[in-house]
C-alpha cells in the first residue's frame, strides 16, 4: 500500500494497581552509558594525572641535570679563572726579569762591558695554551701553564740570583771614575814637579790635560755635584762625591754647566775647559781623592 504513512503502535502494560512497569532494558542502557561516561572520565583523570606526574617527574630531572651542568661550567669557569692568573703570574715574573737584565745590560754597557746574551723570554698567552682544534682540556691545559709557571720561576729565580751578584759590582764601577773627563793631551802629571808659574818645586796633586778653549769637561762617573764656583788657584771648580769615599775636582773652568746637589751621570756635560784660576793656558785640571786624599788619576783613566 504505497503512498501510506506507516503506523506505529504501543503497548501499554499497567498493573492492577494502575501503576506503569518500568522499562529494565531501557533503563539498564541508559545505566551503561552512564557507568562509560564515569568510567571514561575517570580513565582520562588517572591518565592526566599520571602524565602529570610523569612531566613533574620528567622536569624535575631536567632540572637536576641543567643545576648540576651549570655547577659544572660554574667550576670549569673557576678552573680557567686559577689558570689564567696563574699564567699572568708567570708572564709577569719574566717581565720583571726581562727588565732587571736589561738594567743590567745598560749598567754593563755604560762601564763598556758586555753580559751574555739573554735571549728574549716572553712566554704564551692564554689563547697560545689552549690546543689546536679549540679542544681545550681543562687537565691538560692544566698542566702545560704548570709546567710554564714552573719554568718562569725557574728563570726569575735565577735572574734574581744573577742581579744579586752583578749589581753591586756594576753599581760601584758606575760610581768610579774610569773615562777621560776631556778629549786632550797630558801636559802635566801627578806628584812632584817645577811650578810653571814661578819655577819653584811644587807637588801637582792631578793632572792638567790640555784642551781647546770651550772643550767640554764629561763627569767620569755617575755621582752627586757637592760643590761648585770659585775657588782659590783652580778658578771656576767643581767638585763631585761618587760615593765609597771618591770625589773628583775640575778646575780652570771657563763655565760651569751643573749646580750643587745635582746628580751627575757618566759621560754628562758637567762644564767647559778655560783659563779661570792660576793658569799658563786653557786646559782641565782634573784631581782624583779618595778618603779626602788626592790620589794619582792614572788608574781611573781607563778610557
């Protein structure tokens, strides 16, 4: 029968009482559908919370892991920072020790002396030690900075040694008298002889060396200016202490280029041959004392 409405037909059951029976299979389906809906609910809230626990877990250890890499980094870092001023350390003793052979050196050379020579020292910088390949070893950068500071105090040690020994030496032989005060020739020499002047026997107590008017008169060692002007027989007159009881005197000066209290080096200009004084003609004369006694200059004219 096309074209017609299928019909649909219920059956009531009721009771005597007139009360309906309830539906158990519709009932116990929907009772099922709400024990899947708890039960699936209930499954995601214990896999959340066991993901949870597992990503605190998880975390946590990350954590661990990153504190305890950068404690790492934080003793590799002080580990470098020890190497670093270490290696400075030893850098800066072959400094010193460079510059106290140097002196040394220029010491030696002003007395015309000649040291070995020290071939130059240096030593690494931080970025030299660390291995090709940029494979820095802690360990073994460690130990080649050890062995290099052991090195440079090695050569301090022996520098220091050897400028105790030099020193004194070479402090005192820059304090002698040792050079030629003027370019000239020896017109008169030291002990007994006719005075010049009134040919009388007279002790000549230095040298006079003949020179060029306006020649310039050197200070023959490093030493202090104690006195300067005029004084009687010599003229225009220096008068320098170089210590360990030595002083020299020049004298017949045409002008005088130091003050008292100056200090003097070798070599330096101290003032310029004339005829001030009691002289016959321009000339220096020059006098050597030591402990207050004038002594021959011959021995302290090596040069």
């Amino acid at each position: 029968m096309s074209g017609m409405k299928s019909k649909r037909y219920h059956i009531l059951v009721l009771r005597e009482d007139g009360k309906q029976y309830h539906n158990r299979i519709l009932e116990w389906f929907q009772v099922k559908r709400h024990l899947w809906v708890i039960g699936t609910t209930s499954g995601l809230l214990v896999l959340g919370n066991v993901g949870f626990v597992a990503l605190a877990i998880w975390h946590g250890s990350v954590m661990a892991r990153a504190r305890a890499v950068e404690k790492e980094k934080a003793a590799v870092e002080r580990e470098f920072v020890q190497m670093n001023q270490a290696l400075g350390d030893a850098q800066r003793r072959l400094s010193q020790s460079e510059h106290k052979l140097a002196q040394m050196q220029e010491l030696a050379r002003q007395q015309n002396l000649q040291l070995p020579n020290v071939a130059g020292m240096g030593g690494p910088s931080s970025s030299d030690m660390i291995p090709e390949g940029n494979s820095a070893n802690p360990n073994e950068l460690g130990s080649k900075i050890a062995g290099f500071s052991k090195e440079a105090n090695e050569v301090a040690d022996a520098t220091d040694n050897l400028v105790g020994v030099l020193a004194p030496h070479l402090d005192m032989l820059a304090h002698t008298p040792s050079i030629w005060p003027v370019k000239g020739f020896l017109a008169s020499g030291f002990g007994h002889r006719d005075d010049p002047i009134d040919g009388e026997p007279a002790f000549h107590p230095g040298y006079d060396i003949a020179a060029p008017y306006g020649s310039p008169v050197q200070a023959p060692a490093d030493g202090l200016v104690v006195e300067t002007g005029w004084k009687q027989g010599y003229g225009n007159c220096i008068i320098i202490s170089h210590g360990n009881g030595i002083a020299t005197l020049y004298g017949h000066l045409s002008k005088i280029l130091v003050k008292p209290g100056q200090k003097v080096k070798r070599w330096q200009k101290i003032g310029l041959v004339g005829t001030s004084g009691r002289t016959t003609g321009a000339h220096l004369h020059y006098e050597v004392h030591r402990q207050g006694q004038a002594v021959n200059p011959k021995p302290y004219l090596l040069y």
